[in-house]
C-alpha cells in the first residue's frame, strides 16, 4: 500500500515533533543538579605538553660556523657534561682553525676557541665565550654519557644540521656495536642508520632518554650522501679522547710513513705466504717507518709478540704502547721473521694540543707580504668600450665571484659606478658589487681578492669507504 505524499508529511510530523521533545528532555535531565565545577572537572584542562627527552638534549646542540668573513658552515657540535663552558666536535669540521662562531638553539652567538684536538681520532676541544643559553635563559649542562651498551636494535636520535638544516633530528638504530672502518685509527665506530649527511658531523647521538651514545663522524659512502650506514665514535671512547685531551694525558697517535694493505688470500697465494698480517705497500723517507727499517715488501706481523689476528690490529697494539715510548715490530722478509724496533718519540707531535706550542715567534717564516690593492683588470675583468665585461680570466678572483661576459658593473660598495670610475677603482677590501646581466636582471657579488679555501675546511674529508691501501 502506498501513502499519498501529503498523508506521509503529516505522519513524519505527528511522530517527530514527540521524539525531539524526548531528546531534549533527556538532555536536560543529564545537566540538572551537576555544578559548574563538576562539569569542568569532566573536561580536561589544556596543559603545556612535556618536553621529549631529545628535545632537550637537543638544547645543549650547537651550529658550527668559520669565525671568519666568510662566515662558512663548518658542521655540528655540543656541550660536553661535567665541565664549564667546553663543547665538543669533530676535529675534520674545525680543521686547522683556531677560532669558530656557533650557534645555540636560541640563536645566541659566540667565538669558540679550539684549546685540543686529536686529527687522527679526529676530536677537538672547543672553549666556548659566555652567552649562550637554553630557553628562558637556562644554563647549558650538557648532555651525560649514557653506561648502557648500544645493542643491536636499540633506538637512536641523531641530532645535528645536516646539510645546513639547523637543529635537525632523525632517528635510527644501533646497526653494529664495534665497526673499524679505518685501519690506521685505532677506535671501533658505532655503526647506526639514523639518517645523517654532510654537516652532521660533529653531532651528538643520544638514546630516547637523551643520553650520549655517540658523536656522529663518518658516512660510508663516497658520495658523501646517506645510504643507511653511519658511523659515530661511542660514548666510551669519547670520554676517554675528551678527558685525555683536556688534562694532556692522552698520547697523540704517531705517523709512521707507511703505506700497507691486509694480506688478503690472492696476495697470498701469489707471494707463497700465509694470509695474515700487512703488505707493506711503500715506506716514506726520513719517517719513523723508514727509521725503524721497514721496507716495502716486508710482512708485519706482530707488534711486541703479539700476533696480528687482523689488519686493524696493528693500530690497537700501537695505540696500546705509545706510553712505552717504542715497540718490537716482527715481520717476515724474504721468508724470514725479523724483529724491528718502531721509536715513537722521533714523531711530530699532533698540532693543535692543549698547551702545546710547535713553534716559537722566532722560529717563524717572515709572512709574504700582502697586497694592499687590486684593480679590476688584475683581478681577471676586461671591460669593453660599452662598459661590460668583454673577457674574464678563467679562475680568476672576479670569475669566482660569479661575474661573467656580458655583465656590467653598476655598483661598488652602494655607489653607482661608471666606466671611469671602474678604471680608477682601487680595491683594499672584500666589495660588494651590484652586477647588471645581458638581460638586465641585477645581483649582488662579493668580490674578495684576499679570500681563501685555506683554514677551516668545509664538512667532509672522512667520508669514504675503506681503500684498500691504508696510510699510517
């Protein structure tokens, strides 16, 4: 049976308008008698979330800058725990500089002087200026070492700026516990997967309570990009480089002048000898190596008697009697076992040392004299009649600035330039040029005859897979 529409409405309507009624009776009937109290106790209040435990140690992260002009982007680093105003690094991002600038978190600004550094653990020891904080103006304490071992699986949180990307964390785990990745370095790397790029070096990597696992060095590729494999100093050891640097306990590990390769199986086969111990590949004059006797073609094999069980040892067994002064190097010549002794304390000391002067004012190179001004045209610019830029030196200060054929020079230093005042310009300093192109779009170039590549070095220079020869 079908209803005529109209009948149907006013159906809906006979039974609607009772069952609205109903809802809001029972509505009403759950509100009265509960107090304005209660019914807020029933709401939660809105509180300001806890901080994570990365969060915060990603307070005490630093942002490492060159203390030049060029003000370049070095890397990462962070406040070191249990003493004042000390920060930590890698010693490949501070290079061979003496004073960096870094950042903290709130933007705060200062010079950091590079008081230690180890290049072949590759440490460095930064003195930090006052002025940096936490947020409301809190003091930086530093993040602690944790004692838990980094098993396999356990989760990590890189932090750092990779590639620029300030106060960035990612997240990983624990991939290997102990991984020597250069045979000439006697420390045994944690191997982790927590995203990591040029600039994270020098970074700390914490655990989810924000405990120090490790300083992130090292990726293994050589691309120098992420490929799921990274590598970090562990927390052990970094408490003992870092202490050992500040107190002026820890012995810098010696150059010997000598190139090696493991004894792998074919070259084994090929020379008729047992595969163990290192090829030695070539040997440096006037090094400890080649004071010592060592020859290319001979076998190492043990260090003080005991047995090389790999090729990494050779840096363990070293590293383990540098006190001594010397060590018993036995090696095989010509079918022979033969016993050397390696003499430490013919080395050059490790620049950079706390209290450590390697030369004295007089004992110093006069300086070549610098050049007080440049034209334009000793800088690599031809201007044609037409004001612009006919040629240019290939390599020249004013190509390395960006300038190139067809610009004309509009501004120095803010002032508006003609072709006259091009040729008597004489330039005492970095300049700031506006350029107008071909096409007339207008950018600004720094033009820096006196800039230069040398002194802190960009992020990088241990980012490689292991060669198959290794330099000691």
């Amino acid at each position: 049976m079908r209803l005529d529409k109209r009948v149907r409405n006013r159906a809906w309507s006979g039974f609607a308008a009772p069952l609205l009624a109903a809802i809001l009776a029972v509505q009403t009937v759950q509100m009265v008698g509960v107090s304005t109290a209660a019914q807020a106790e029933t709401v939660p209040l809105a509180s300001a979330p806890s901080r994570a435990a990365t969060d915060l140690a990603m307070d005490q992260v630093l942002v490492v800058r060159s203390a030049d002009r060029e003000d370049g982007f070095l890397g990462s680093a962070f406040i070191w725990a249990g003493v004042a105003d000390i920060a930590v690094t890698n010693a490949h991002v501070v290079g061979t500089a003496e004073e960096v600038r870094v950042t903290d978190r709130q933007g705060n600004v200062v010079i950091a002087t590079v008081i230690g550094r180890d290049s072949t653990r590759d440490v460095a020891i930064l003195q930090l200026e006052p002025g940096l904080s936490g947020p409301d103006g809190a003091v930086l304490t530093g993040i602690g070492i944790s004692d838990a071992p980094p098993l396999p699986g356990l989760e990590l949180y890189a932090l750092g700026a990779p590639l620029g990307a300030e106060f960035t964390l990612t997240r990983g785990m624990v991939s290997a516990m102990a991984r020597q990745i250069d045979l000439a370095v006697p420390l045994m790397f944690l191997q982790h997967d927590a995203a990591v790029n040029p600039g994270s070096s020098g970074g700390p990597l914490v655990d989810a309570a924000g405990r120090l696992m490790g300083m992130n060095s090292r990726i293994a590729d050589g691309s120098r990009m992420f490929v799921g494999i990274a590598y970090a100093i562990s927390g052990s050891d970094l408490r003992r480089i870092v202490d050992g640097l500040i107190d002026e306990s820890l012995l810098p590990f010696p150059k010997l002048g000598l190139n090696a390769r493991p004894m792998e199986r074919r070259l084994a086969d090929t020379l008729g000898v047992p595969a163990e111990g290192l090829l030695v590949d070539a040997v440096s004059p006037g090094g400890l190596a080649a004071s010592a006797g060592i020859l290319a073609g001979d076998i190492i094999l043990s260090v003080n008697g005991t047995k090389l069980q790999n090729p990494g040892d050779f840096a363990f067994l070293l590293d383990a009697v540098l006190a001594a002064g010397s060590a018993g190097i036995t090696l095989s010549r010509a079918g022979e076992n033969l016993t050397l002794v390696l003499d430490f304390s013919a080395a050059a000391p490790e620049p950079g040392l706390i209290g450590l002067t390697l030369r004295g004012p007089e004992d110093a190179s006069p300086a070549p004299e610098r050049i007080r001004s440049y034209r334009l045209a000793a800088l690599g610019v031809v201007q044609g009649e037409d004001g612009r830029v006919s040629d240019l030196t290939i390599n020249s200060p004013a190509a390395l600035a960006g300038l190139a054929k067809g610009d004309r020079i509009r501004a120095v230093n803010g002032a508006a330039m003609d072709g006259a005042g091009l040729d008597a310009l004489e330039i005492t300093a970095a300049t700031l040029l506006l350029v107008e192109a071909p096409d007339g779009v207008t950018r600004h170039l720094w033009l820096d005859p006196w800039g230069t590549a040398a002194g802190p070095r960009a992020i990088g220079g241990a980012n490689v897979l292991d060669p198959a020869v290794v330099v000691f």
